[in-house]
C-alpha cells in the first residue's frame, strides 16, 4: 500500500468554508447598517403621524418594495454563493475519491495530499 501524506480535498472544503462565512457576514452587517439608516432616515425626513394617509400609505409601500428588490437581489448573490461552494466541495469530494484509488498503489509510491507545487 501506498504511503498517504495529508488530507484529500482539505484546502477545497477550508474554501468553500470561508467563502461562505465572509458572505454571510458582509450580507448580515450591511442588513444591520441599512436598516439602522432607513430607520432614522425615514423616521426624521418622514414624520408619518404628521402626513395625510394617502403619503403615508404611498411611501410605505415604496418602502416595501424597494427591501423587496434589495431583498430579491441579495437572493440572486447567495444563489450564486452556494453554487460556487458546491462547485468547492465536488472539487473536495473528487479529491478524496482520488486519494482513496491512489492509495491501493503498492509500496515505494507515496500520495501527497492539499500540496501546492510550482
């Protein structure tokens, strides 16, 4: 049997993990900072007890639509953040896969695995 150094498709999961977080984390913190400036910007440039009903309704439903086309386009972009970290782990899984058939090689060979070599 072959001898086995490193762990197949490491560097591929470590990424598709990464990439992720860092998404989820810019998306969570720029939701936070928007609705914090919403809040108060429409808070203070609309006073909406003080506007007749129709402006308000109006203004309202522009709300709503506007976080429902931000919502809609922040959808498309963690679609394609799944996606490539789906594409990272088939990488993984093809890695391991390959490490598992080189390891029935007979002895004198070696599996080097998650090695960058230039």
């Amino acid at each position: 049997m072959a001898h086995v150094f490193g762990e197949p498709g490491r560097s591929a999961a470590e990424e598709s993990y990464k990439r992720t977080r860092r998404f989820l984390l810019v998306a969570f913190l720029a939701i936070a900072g928007l609705s914090a400036i919403w809040g108060f910007a429409l808070g203070s440039v609309f006073p909406l007890k003080r506007l007749p009903w129709p402006a308000a309704i109006s203004i309202l439903i522009s709300v709503f639509v506007l976080a429902f086309l931000i919502g809609h386009s922040a959808s498309k972009k963690m679609d394609a953040v799944d996606r490539e970290r789906m594409s990272w782990r088939k990488g993984a899984l093809g890695e391991w896969l390959t490490a598992e058939a080189l390891k029935a090689l007979p002895d004198g060979f070696a599996v080097i695995n998650g090695q960058h070599y230039n």
